[in-house]
C-alpha cells in the first residue's frame, strides 16, 4: 500500500501537506505525538526543497509518499530542484549564546533529531528523493 | 494562522493561535517586528492556542528575543502547549525563553 500527493512549490502547500501526513498517521494507527514528529519533519523538508531546491516558491512539483514496513513508517519526498548536499550543511550549535545561536540549519537538525533515519540521495532522472523513517510500535 | 496584540503598563501580550509555518512565519515576523518598533522590549508570547511552529517561527522568536535582550527587556512566554515544548526542548531552544504557565502569571512578571 502506497499514498502519494503531488503539490506544486508553495508555502501555502505545506498545511495541505500536514493534512496529507495527518490522514497517513491515521491510517498508519500512529498516536498524536509521533504524528506531531512526523508532520513537523515533513514541513521543515518540504520548507527546504522550497527555499533551497528550488530556490523559492514555483510551480515545480514536490511529491510525497508514504508506506508502513513493519513496525516502521516511511515518508519519501521527491524533487527536481538543485541537487541537495546534506554534508554542506553545517550542525546548528545551539549551546552557545543567545546572541550566537544560528539562523541556519536548524530545520534539518529538527528532522535528524525527529526521525529515526533521514537519508538523501540524489538521481540524474529521479532528482532529489529524501527518505525519512519513524519507528512506531503499535 | 492568527495573531493579536495587547499594550499593558508594562508589556505587550502577543497571541498567536494555529500554524507557523513557512507560509504563515512572515506575518508573525512582522507582528513582532511591529512591537519592537514601538519600543516595546517586554513581550509575553501567549502560546495556548499554538498548534504547530516550525524552525522558521523559531528563529523569529530567537531574533526578537535578541533584539530585546540589547534593550534590557526580553520574550517571555506563556501557557506553552506540550507538543511544542518538546520542540523548544529538544532545539535546546528552551534555555532562551523563560516559560510561565498562564498569561497572568507571565504579565505579571514585568
């Protein structure tokens, strides 16, 4: 079993796509607060492939989809913008001073600390396809 | 998303109800940008009806948080929800943000 939802590259998707992930945790019997993780990890993907991929809002497609293996649950989001260099981007430190901490960075640091696996890979034809998983025992 | 703004003696109440997100984190922005122009630096954020943010409605609330440390006051919040608790917690952001459990509790620590 296999949903998926296409949306064009808008800030304004990302509510349709917290509805998308919502209606998935449902079906996929995840409770509230895992649901919480993984709406929020989403958002801050999609957020990035809006900002970075594609460098602002366009009409170019983001597309989502999600399937349960076993105990896990696995949302891929899928992207034809700049291909995406995790290792570029560097680790917020936030044990520093307020007026330190740092403005970057930090949505893909809330999506490593939500998730349990997050793993990029890049395709000439395929183009950016992120992988995040979420254990859930039900 | 909605917001609403209160002047008090000492402070300003700002409350923010639903989603900041990306789409919706501007015009939080610019709310409490529009405080800070007034040259109000006591701010309490009422959080109680605050449904999600994500790291874009963070880094406002750090920014602002800056900007009122430099002028001796600062961004207290109030009746924080749960869920994003866990989100201020687990960011570390926690540290930066005193939290009081109600609006009047929080005004009345100006």
């Amino acid at each position: 079993m296999e949903r998926s939802l296409t949306v064009p590259a808008r800030f304004t998707e990302l509510a349709h796509i917290a509805e998308f992930i919502a209606q998935a945790g449902r079906e996929a019997g995840l409770d509230e607060r895992t649901l919480f993780h993984v709406q929020m990890a989403v958002d801050e993907a999609c957020s990035n492939i809006i900002e970075h991929a594609y460098g602002g809002e366009s009409d170019e497609r983001i597309r989502l989809s999600w399937h349960c293996e076993g105990e896990k649950f696995v949302v891929t989001i899928q992207d034809w913008g700049e291909p995406f260099d995790p290792s570029a981007v560097p680790v917020p430190r936030l044990d520093v001073p307020l007026e330190e901490v740092p403005v970057g960075g930090l949505g893909l640091y809330i999506m490593r600390k939500l998730m349990d696996e997050v793993t990029f890979h890049f395709d000439e034809v395929e183009g950016n396809i992120l992988r995040m998983v979420k254990r859930c025992p039900r | 998303m909605d917001i609403s703004t209160t002047s008090y003696k000492r402070c300003e109440l700002v409350k923010v109800a639903g989603r900041i997100d990306s789409a919706s984190a501007p015009r939080f922005e610019e709310a409490l940008q529009e405080v800070l122009e007034r040259k109000r630096y006591n701010i309490v954020l009422d959080l109680s009806g605050l449904e999600y943010i994500s790291s874009a409605g963070l880094r406002a609330m750090v920014s602002t948080q800056k900007v009122c440390k430099e002028h001796g006051g600062q961004l207290v919040l109030a009746a924080v929800p749960k869920a994003i608790q866990e989100v201020l917690d687990l960011t570390g952001l926690d540290a930066l943000f005193t939290a009081y459990p109600d609006t009047v509790s929080a005004v009345g620590s100006f």
